[in-house]
C-alpha cells in the first residue's frame, strides 16, 4: 500500500500544462462516458474485496485506453470516477503516482468527490488533505469550471471549510444553476452547524431552481431539532409547510423517520391512504380541497385574456384571422360543460394508426360526453377533415367542432374555450400545459394549477365495447398540508432523488402535532 500523506501531495503530482488547459473553462463540461460493457468490466473488478493490485490497476487503465476516445489526460479522471469508495480512490491516486502520472483538475475534481463515498467517519488527516487539495485548486485557477466546484463542495461540505462552499456555488452561478448534490451538501452542514437560516436559504433556492431537496437534509434538520432548547414539533411543522410551498414530496425514507419518533416529540404520525374522494381511513377526516373560487377563477380568466391579447402571447403561432374566427364561435356556442383536445385523443394510444383509428377515439369520448347530455366542444385541426368516416360524421353532428391551421396549437384554444366558457367547464387533454401555467406569473400560476388538476381529465383506456376509461381529477391537496381539525396529511413517494409525478401518492402520513 502507499503510504497517505506522500498519495495526496497534489502540488507535486500537478502538471503546469493540464492546469492553463482547465482553467478559465468555466462551464460545465460533457461527462465522457466509456462504453457500458467497459463499465460494468470495471464495475465488477473494483466491487471485489480490497484495492487492485498495480497490475490490476494497469488492466484497468488498459480496458478504457482501448477505447479510441480516451487518451493518457483523460482516463485516469475516468477512473477514478468508477472507484466505489475513497479507499479504492486513494489506491489509484497511489498508482498514478507510482507510475509517475500527472494530475489535473478532473482529477483532483474526482478525488475530492470520492470524500462523500466513505463509510466511516473522516480523520483529521483527511480533513486536512481536502483542505489542500482545495487551497491548491484555488491558488493555481482564478475560476474553477461548474464540475469542479461541484466536487469541491461534495468534499468541503465534510470539513471545518465548509463556508467556502458558498463562494463555490457563486462561481458556478456566474454561468449556470449549481446541481441539486450542491445545494444538498451546503444545506445540509448549515442545518448541522446550527445556521438554520443559511439551510433553509438553500432550500428555498435550490427550490427556485427547480433542484430537488433530498433525505439527507431534511434528516439534518429532523437531527438539528432534536437538540437541546429546540422546539421539534414547531420544526417538524415548518418541514412539511416547506414541502406544500415549494412543492416538494417528502420521501418514504422520511416517513419512517417520522413514524419511528417517541411520544414525547410531541408528534405522532401514522401511515394512512387516502380515498379518491379526499377522505383519511386513519382519522376520517377530509384533505383540504383545491377548488378554485368564483373570485379565483375570474382572476385566472382575466390574466389569460391579458396575457392573449395585451401582451400577444400564448397565441403566438395563430394568425389574427384564424383567432377572430375562434372569438366568433365561442361567442355563437359557448357555454361548454367540456372542451375535448381532438388530436391529444386521438394520438393517445400512439400515432401509428389510421385516420378511422383515429376517428374512432375521439367519437368514442364525444359519445361518453353526449349520453351525459353534456355540451361538447371538441378542438382539432384541419387536417383532420380529410379522416372521412362516420366517426367525424357522428363528431360533426353531436359536438361544436374547431379545427385550428395545421400550424397552429391547440392548447391554447383549449385553455381559452374552457376559461370563457365558466368555472364549471371541464377539459379533456393529457397536455401538462406548463409553459402556459409559466407564463401567467407566480400568484396566477398557482391558481392555474389548482383549476387545471380541478377540472382536467384524460384518456385510460377504450375498451372493445367502445366504453371509455377515464382519468378523473383528484380535487384535493397534492402536498402536505394542515385539514382544518389540525393534523397533517403528508404524502410519501419512493424516492426523494428523483422528480415524481404531480399525482395523488398511494402512500400518506396522517400526523398529529402537538400545539405549544
Ligand atoms: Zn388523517
């Protein structure tokens, strides 16, 4: 084995000529990847007990050389970005040194990353080596690139250093959004260092930027509560309002945590599920409902209508012409109980079908509409007039039907049919609509949410018989939130890495908190 302090001399191993090369390259840079069977070769190699051997470490290096777009500056940062864990890391940056290799920024980028994968605590000395190995960073490059940072800030986060971190983060805002792990990491350590405010500063901005909060840190701030002179009910409370204000699920890993609290910590959560119409089998009680007001709704209306026609948006592919013509029919027909996005129903079930396939979608949710004695509008476009069947027949005769310029899109009439048409009006379409939902500005853009899960439905299935499945909207809170009798609903998703969907979760939290 190498020896720790000669392995992390860093200052030594740097080679001038890789380091003009890096620095002043601030953006982010593409990860080259080798091919898979490369990696899981070497996956599987580095997954077996103990550091490789030099020979080992040699057919490693080898393997991905093979490849005609590695060279000897860029494999050795490959490398070490397939090394499991700061040991197996360690003993590479050995070889390298053995082998008399030089060292650059990815490198050393990679290394400091290796930091995070460690399962015992880290010692002194390896608190110190970061600490060089940062201080040399920073002395040899006026900028570091958004990767490197990013590395850095995994490892800082681990030190006494940590605070510079947020000079860090600040060189990689200079050109891009810091990626959720750092914002994770920095939260994290303030929430443990006690700079409670600095933590949630970084959640929220991490919120802002649409990155994702993950376990550690709201298991850092569950941690922070818990100390002495805290006040963990109240804390625990400003979690789960974080979590309705920003929009972030809580995962099932932080459910257990707050299932597995004593008594004592004056909260008390229960696994529970939630009915499709919004009701708790725990305590009975009813989720808080997201209908829109009358006063709500007008709103809404009012900002879409300015957003069309004051500030010309949102119709921006339509001519002046083709939007008149629209005017003029929802004026002649409106109101609607459900406006019907034709082409979104059509393709549902894929868009390799034909014209009649088609046809027969989009009559069979027109027919489940009209045997409801519902007034229908559908949306399509013209090219859909040359689907001659008695399907467009039955459509024609039984539906207000709108077909667009084949340019055109079709949301946007969808949206502006069923805002004129009234608070009660229903769509039908699988669209996120969220460039739309983005454009009517923050306050607005609530109320749009809240009236598009209201009022949006959408295609399961058809089956053989003709009859429609249908997705409904589930009309109640999404997030956690306080019911009116005090208690939270919390929903839990699988995962707190990875972005869920905007649905109703199966799995709930039902938690009561005792008030101070
Ligand atoms: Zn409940």
């Amino acid at each position: 084995m190498f020896s720790r302090s000669s392995v992390f001399c860093v200052r030594r191993l740097f080679c001038a000529e890789n380091v003009r090369f890096y620095a002043g390259v601030f953006q982010k840079s593409a990860r080259l990847k080798p091919a898979n069977a490369t990696v899981d070769y070497i996956k599987a190699k580095l997954g077996a007990n103990g550091a490789p051997t030099v020979e080992e470490w040699e057919d490693i290096r080898s393997t991905i050389l093979n490849e005609r777009r590695f060279n000897d500056t860029n494999v050795d940062s490959v490398v070490l970005g397939l090394c499991p864990n700061l040991s197996i890391g360690k003993s590479y940056v050995g070889y390298m040194q053995e082998k008399g290799l030089g060292t650059n920024l990815a490198i050393v980028g990679k290394l400091l990353r290796l930091y995070r994968l460690t399962e015992d605590r880290l010692t002194d000395q390896d608190e110190a080596d970061i600490w060089r190995m940062y201080s040399e960073l920073r002395e040899q490059n006026s900028v570091l690139d958004a990767n490197t940072c990013e590395h850095a800030i995994n490892a800082l986060t681990l030190t006494k250093h940590w605070r510079h971190s947020l000079e860090l983060l600040d060189m990689i805002k200079i050109i891009g959004t810091p990626d959720s792990t750092s914002y994770n990491c920095i939260a994290t350590k303030a929430f443990l260092s006690g700079e409670e405010t600095l933590g949630w500063a970084m959640l929220k901005e991490m919120c802002d930027n649409k990155r994702l909060p993950n376990d550690e840190t709201f298991l850092s701030w569950l941690e922070y509560s818990r100390r002495d002179g805290q006040p963990f009910a109240k804390n625990v409370e400003k979690m789960l309002q974080f979590t309705n204000e920003n929009s972030v699920f809580l995962s099932k890993h932080i459910g257990n945590a707050l299932k597995s609290l004593p008594k004592e910590s004056g909260v008390v959560a229960q696994e529970t599920r939630v009915t499709d119409n919004g009701k708790c089998s725990n305590c009975k009680g009813s989720l808080a409902s997201i209908v829109v007001t009358e006063e709500s709704f007008q709103k809404l209306k009012e900002k879409f209508l300015e957003a069309i026609f004051v500030n010309k948006e949102i119709f921006n592919r339509t001519t002046p012409d083709e939007l008149r013509r629209f005017q003029n029919v929802l004026k002649k027909t409106t109101p609607y109980d459900v406006v019907i996005d034709g082409l979104n129903v059509a393709f549902s079930s894929g868009n390799q079908k034909s014209p009649t396939a088609y046809a027969q979608q989009v009559a069979a949710v027109v027919r489940h509409y009209v045997r409801q004695k519902k007034r229908v509008l559908v949306i399509g476009r013209q090219h859909m007039d040359k689907w001659r069947s008695k399907e467009m027949k039955y459509i024609r005769e039984n539906s207000f039907l709108f077909l667009t310029e084949d340019l055109s899109q079709d949301d946007p009439f969808l949206l502006y049919a069923a805002l004129e048409s009234g608070p009660q009006t229903d769509f039908f379409s699988r669209d996120l609509m969220r460039k739309h939902s983005f454009m009517l500005g923050d306050t607005v853009s609530g109320i749009f949410k809240r009236w598009q899960q209201e009022h949006q439905y959408s295609l399961l299935s058809i089956l053989p018989d003709g009859r429609v499945m249908i997705k409904a909207p589930f009309k109640y809170e999404l997030y956690a939130h306080k019911s009116v009798d005090n208690r939270w609903h919390v929903p839990l998703v699988e995962c707190g890495y990875r972005i869920p969907k905007v649905e109703k979760q199966p799995e709930w939290l039902c938690l009561s908190i005792a008030q101070a």
